[in-house]
C-alpha cells in the first residue's frame, strides 16, 4: 500500500505541467528560498516581500509570464551594502527598481496596497498590454512602463506625479488618462498610436518632452485645466494637435522651448498669466494663422512663431519688452505689424524674410535696438513706418523704412496715453531739466513752435474732455544722394567760384545745409547764386553761433531741382595766408525736403582744398600710404587718426595703429589720404 501511494504522487509530480501557478506564502527577505523552481512562468505571492525579494525576481526568474502580488504587503528595507544599484535604503509599499525589467510578462497584478513603482521597474515588458495600478498609488516612478507593450492606461486620481519616460516609447498606447499633479517629462515620449488624452482639472504641469513625437495625437483638452502653471519644452513637438486653448489656465506662467512646434496648430488661446513664449513654441507651425498675444506676455522667444502662418496684421502684447533672435524669421503672411511701446530690443533677423510686409506701426518712443538684419528680405523703402521719434528716421535699419512720425498729440513721454503725467513731463521741459523720454511735436499742442505753459493747459483740457488726435507727418529718412562740394585749389590772395552739387534720385524741392570753412577762406559776401538746375530757387544765408554758415534753398512754385547732378548753387570764395596747403570744407546737417515735404537726410561731406597731386607712394615724417592687391596701406611712425576722402566727397575715419595698416573693402577709384596735417592722392584697383 505505501509503495503505491509513492507510486501515485511520483506519477503526480511528473505530470504537473512546468507552467502551472505556483503560490508562494512567503516572509520577507525568503523568496529565494520558497521559490527554487528558477524556470516558472506563473507565481501567486502572498504575505511579505523586501527588496531582497525582488532582487530575487530580478536576477533569476527570467522566464516569468505571469506575476500576482493583490496580497503582499512590501517592507521596509536597509543593508549596509547597495542591493540594487547604489542603493541601500528602500521604502516600504514600493516595488524597487527595474524588479521586472525586461521579463516576457504578459499579466501583472499589482499589490492592493502599493504606493510607488520604481525606476523602469517593469520596462522593456513587451507583452505587457494591459495592467491596473491601485487606487493607493500617489507615484510612478521615472521609465518605470516604458518600452511595455500596454494599449491603455488609466492614472489614479492619488498619483501626483508620472515620472521622466514612465510610459515612454510604449508602441502599441493608444489611450492614457491623468487627473491630478504632474506629467512628467517625456512621460508619453514617442508613443506614436497614442490618440486620446484625457487630463483632468487637477493638473499642475505638463513636462518636458512630455508628449513629444506622439504623431497620432490630433486632440488635448487644456481647456478645464485651471491649476496648470507650466507647459514644458517640447511638450507636444511633432506630434498632430490642431488647436490649443488653454485660456482658463490662469496660472500658466510659462510656454517652455518649442511646446508646440512643427504640429498642426491652427489656433491657439493662452492665460492671462503668461508672461514667456518660449524659444521656438510654435515653430514650424504652417496652418497658424492668427494668435493673440496674452497681455502678460514681457518677451517673445528666439524663433518663437518663425517659419509660421501667421497672416494680416501681427500684434504683439502691450507689455512685450523684448522680441528674440528669428522670433517671426520668415512669417511672410504679415502685412502689418503692431510694435508695442514698452519694446526695448528686437533681435538678430527678428522679422527678416517679411516678404508681404507694407506697414509697421512702431509705438516706443526710444527706438528699439536690433540685432543683426532684423529686416533682411524686406523691401523696406516700399514699406510704411509710423513711429513717435524722429530718431527712427537715422537709425539703423529704421532709416531705410518710407518713414512717417506719428504721434498722439499731448503724449508726451510716448506711453500711448494722455494723463497727467504729461503735465508732469511738459512742465518739467519747460524748467529745462530735459526729460526723457520727450517728444516735443506731441508738447505742441498748439501748434505755434513753442513749448510752454500754454501747452500746459492745452494737454489739461485734453485730459478733462478724454479726446485724443493722432498725427501723422511725413518723417525724415537718410538717403544716399549726396550734397558736396568739388575738391579744389587755390592759393592765398586768390578768389575761386565753387559749386555746390546735388547728384540725387529722389526729387527735391527745397535743401539746407552747413558750411564749415577752414582758417583762411571766406565766403564773398552777395557771390550765392543759382544754376540752371535751381533756376526757381532764391537761397538764403546767416552764420551759425558756432561759425558755420547755413544755406537754406527754396521756390514758391515748389518744384524740384532740375536733373539729377550736377551744381544747383554757386558761390565765390577767398583765400588768404592763414590758409594750410592741405584744408578741408566740410558740408553737413543737410536736409534735403520733397514737394510733399517729407524730410530726407544725406550723409556729411567733405572738400579738400589743396594743390595735392600724383599718384605715388609718399614718404613723408615718418609716414607712408600707398595701395597694394585693391587695400590701402598705412605705415606710419606712431598711433594717429586718418580720414580717406573719396571724389564725391564723402569720408570715413581710419584708426591707425603705430606700425603696418592695411585697409579692405573699398570701391576701386581715386581717393585722397588726410594724415598729420598732409594729404596724399592714391588709387585703390
């Protein structure tokens, strides 16, 4: 009888199929020994686990399809040398690190009381397709499903944060839905099935990365998150969301680096408590074709809407300060384009490749800093400025703009209002303790040329009935016409008839200018007198406090100078001892006004009057100037300043060093060299 019962239960134990359920009663810490069976594919645990148990799992059970632990209770642990990884400490109700990484689990049954899941604790589980995580889970920690095979998640409303990668790269989700606390970053990273999102009113932060590269993803309902603070960089890059409306978000502060770039983004609603647009939120963004800039927004990110669809009229927010390198590089959609008036600095090709660009209506009155070709790609002497400075007509990359001052009359400190800080402002002018910023055309009030008390009144009445006029005059714009005067020569005792001339495009019917002459030449009282091309025109004249001699030109009839070149004034001058072999007439504050009366701005001029001739090489004191392969070259004894004056008579200052100079970069041509009071004559091939 007892060997047949041995019999029966040898029989048993050979039959037992190696993939039946084994249920394990364990004691922390014995796992390995309960468990000895390394090949199992399916085990139900009951009772207590540790780290040193998971540990087990980890290592040996490599062929583990099925795992349930709905009734283990998970311990506390410490030991005095690292179990897993560099760790030695590890907390109760949570499963450690990478327990389950990599194992051909295909069913998980979660402790009924666990608190966390650890660093990539089941990652790289494939056939993992689906798994429900308890309702006492308040953590999921960093890559801890990444790379499984779940289809579905659903978060529990305890958990407060989903770590970095948690769900990442799960290639078969589709669905995933979070209530509370924090996405973290990369949590969804490259889920390229994933269509549907649900976020819930509790949410505090989408991080980084977040749902980046999800390229199914069409849909995101930001719309009831009202405690979301921060949206982080990348968050939705390249992934298919056609719209974002995040309006009730009053606590969005910030649009982290390229949240919402190359999607299919066709409107886009942001918080009242915005204050940053990240570098590159929206780049790339084809089919956005409008957004309203939150009003809290101080600064627009490097390449922020670049390469976008934005059309019509931009309008940035009335509290931006700042407009990043590239922001709208390439939004060639834009016809109009709104500056607000606190804008202090607009960066490098900032707004370069507006092609459809034809207004800007620029509201600082300090004209913005910009970096490097802010407007490359812009026809800008077709494109419309209205700005409140006449500073914009000869600034750089301002002055080429058709230019035109507006201003709201009364605005004095151009912030866009009138108020009594104006009156403050007008009268603080009038003590003469020269407030900036100060627009004097909006002072006038009254139009009579001067500022004073009457103005004063004039703005108050302004304020007390709420009226406000907009002006709008043609501005001044810098040219490359040119007034000069001729080189020439001449000796003491002797007189000289010299011309004046305008080589211009632009047709003018008025000019002025300064005249500075050297110690020795004066002007022959009576000698102005017209030319054939100013034939209409009387000219006028009077000495400058500072001794230049200022030339007004004008004509009732308000014609144009006749031609293109050539003198359009004539007038004798005087030489006498104090005369120096090698002097120079300079020509400057010139203006330049057409028929409408905008104002144009040529640069300064100079005439050489000297008998200087040849063209050779020159050692004089130490010094020598000769040109060599197309540079002009300079040695020279000690550290001085020289100016090379072309034919037309426009100059540029050189700084010389003691030693060897070479000069680049000049048109071929013949210049004339003013060095230590010499003048050498050189040609540049």
């Amino acid at each position: 009888m007892r060997k047949f019962i041995l019999l029966t239960i040898a029989t048993l134990a050979v039959a037992l199929p190696a993939s039946a359920t084994q249920v394990i009663l364990n004691t922390a810490g014995d796992l390995h020994s309960k468990l000895t069976d390394k090949s199992v594919t399916s085990v139900v645990i009951r009772g207590t686990m540790d780290a040193r148990d998971f540990k087990y799992i980890a290592d040996n059970l490599d062929q583990l399809t099925s795992i349930n632990l709905a009734d283990v209770t998970i311990e506390a642990y410490s030991s005095s040398t690292p179990l897993i990884g560099d760790q030695l400490a590890y907390e109760a109700g949570v499963i450690p690190a990478t327990s389950f990484f990599g194992k051909p689990l295909t069913s998980v049954t979660l402790p009924a009381r666990l608190q966390a899941v650890g660093y990539a604790a089941f990652a790289g589980c494939k056939g993992l397709v689906s798994i429900t995580l308890p309702p006492s889970l308040d953590s999921i920690g960093s890559y801890a499903f990444s790379g499984t095979g779940l289809t579905a998640i659903t978060i529990p409303e305890q958990v407060t944060r989903v770590g970095k990668g948690a769900f990442s790269h799960c290639a078969s989700l589709t669905t995933m839905s979070q209530a509370n606390g924090i996405v973290g970053d990369f949590a969804f990273l490259g889920d390229t099935k994933l269509t549907s999102v649900t976020l819930g009113s509790g949410i505090t932060a989408i991080g980084a990365g977040a749902f980046s590269g999800c390229s199914a993803l069409t849909t995101v309902d930001l719309s009831q998150l009202t405690q979301l603070e921060s949206i982080g960089d990348e968050a939705f890059v390249n992934t298919a969301i056609t719209g974002i409306n995040a309006a009730k978000s009053s606590r969005l502060a910030t649009v982290g680096n390229y949240a919402f770039a190359s999607t299919q983004v066709a409107s886009a609603a942001l918080g009242s408590s915005v204050n940053a647009i990240g570098e590159g939120a929206f780049y790339g963004d084809k089919k956005l074709t409008s957004f309203n800039t939150p009003a809290s927004v101080t600064s627009v990110g490097d390449a922020a809407f670049a390469s976008t669809g934005l059309s019509g009229t931009l309008t940035m927010g009335p509290e931006v300060t700042t407009v990043g390198d590239y922001a709208y590089y390439n939004v060639d959609g834009v016809t109009a384009i709104t500056i607000p008036p606190m804008v202090s600095h607009i960066g490098t090709k900032a707004m370069a490749g507006m092609t459809g660009l034809t207004l800007i209506d620029a509201r600082p009155a300090t004209v913005p800093e910009l970096g490097d070709s802010v407007w490359a790609g812009v026809d800008q002497p077709s494109v419309e400025l209205d700005a409140p400075s006449p500073d914009y007509g000869t600034a750089e990359q301002w002055k080429e703009f058709k230019f035109y001052q507006t201003y709201v009359k009364g605005d004095v400190n151009g912030d866009a209002l009138v108020n009594v800080s104006d009156v403050a402002t007008v009268i603080s002018n009038i003590l003469g303790q020269n407030p900036s910023p100060f627009n004097s055309y909006a002072a006038d009030c009254n139009g009579d040329g001067v500022i004073n008390v009457t103005d004063v009144t004039a703005i108050v009445n302004l304020i007390l009935t709420g009226t406000t006029t907009t002006v709008k005059k043609p501005g001044m714009v810098n040219t490359d016409d040119v007034v000069r005067i001729p080189n020439f020569s001449i000796n003491p005792g002797e007189t000289r008839t010299i011309d004046i001339d305008l080589n211009n495009e632009q047709g003018y019917a008025a000019m002025q200018c300064d005249l500075h002459l050297p110690a020795g030449l004066t002007i022959v009282e009576g000698s102005l007198q017209a030319t054939r091309r100013s034939a209409p025109f009387t000219f006028m004249s009077r000495v400058q406090p500072g001794g230049a001699l200022r030339i007004v030109g004008f004509n009732m009839g308000n014609v144009a100078f006749s031609g293109n070149e050539g003198a359009v004034l004539h007038l004798t001058v005087k030489a006498d001892a104090e005369l120096l072999n090698s002097a120079t007439i300079e020509v400057d504050n010139v203006v330049l006004a057409t028929s409408t009366g905008q104002a144009f701005y040529p640069g300064d001029t100079q005439a050489l009057v000297s008998s200087t001739s040849g063209v050779d090489d020159m050692n004089v004191a130490g010094v020598k100037v000769y040109t060599r392969g197309g540079s002009l070259v300079i040695d020279a004894s000690e550290a001085c300043t020289a100016q090379l004056v072309a034919m037309n008579g426009t100059y540029v200052n050189l700084k010389v060093e003691a030693g060897h100079n070479e000069y680049e970069d000049f048109n071929t041509g013949f210049y004339i060299v003013r060095l230590q009071g010499k003048s050498y004559k050189v040609a540049i091939k």
